[in-house]
C-alpha cells in the first residue's frame, strides 16, 4: 500500500514549476475537459527524467489531485483502518505541510480505474 501513491506524487511534480501558474481545481483540470493554456509540459518520465521531487505517502490514492497557488491536495485511503485522509504537500518540494482525517467509516465501493 505504501508507495502507491509515489507514482502520482512524481507525475505531480511536473506540476511543480513554478511557471505553471494555472490552478487545477479538480477532475480533469479548469476547464473539466482535461486541457490546460499552459504549456511546455514534459512528455517523458522515468525514475530520474523530469522529476522535480518524489515523496512516498501512506495509504491508496482516492481522488484527482488540486493543485492551487503553491498546495497540492491530495486524498488517501488508510484501508486497514477505514479512513480517509486529506493531505496538502507542498507544491516546491512535495513536503507533507498538514493532514487532516476526514472520514472513520466501513469502506465504500470503489471505481477500479
């Protein structure tokens, strides 16, 4: 489970330059259609290619990030304990700066995409 959300933690921090100042305020971005005015976005990833920081985090991805002003809001899924966490890293340097349990409950059903 830990780790899972790495993956999205380094696609994020393509979202991490500064000179992308368009906020992504949700699901598939401002505009909800996935597209963006920015640009100059790479178009490769690896390990170490186009990576400005990695962070591991607890938990299960449960939700599209936001990404506004310098916060990256993320929500996780503790499944062993039945609890949903919302996190807000740092958009610089992927730093945790709080987390807050949101919801203690039975776990609901889940889109598996």
């Amino acid at each position: 489970m830990k780790g899972r959300l790495v993956s999205l933690a380094v696609a994020l921090a393509a979202l991490a330059a500064p000179a992308w100042a368009q906020e992504w305020p949700g699901w598939r971005g401002p505009r909800s259609d996935g597209t963006t005015t920015e640009s100059g976005f790479p178009v490769r990833w690896s390990a170490t290619e186009n990576v400005v920081w990695k962070v591991p985090l607890e938990g299960t991805g449960h939700s599209s990030p936001v990404v506004w002003g310098d916060r990256i809001f993320l929500t996780v899924c503790l499944e062993a304990k039945a609890e949903r966490k919302l996190l807000c890293l740092d958009r610089k340097d992927g730093r945790v700066v709080w987390e807050r349990t949101v919801l203690t409950a039975p776990l609901e059903k889940k889109h598996g995409l």
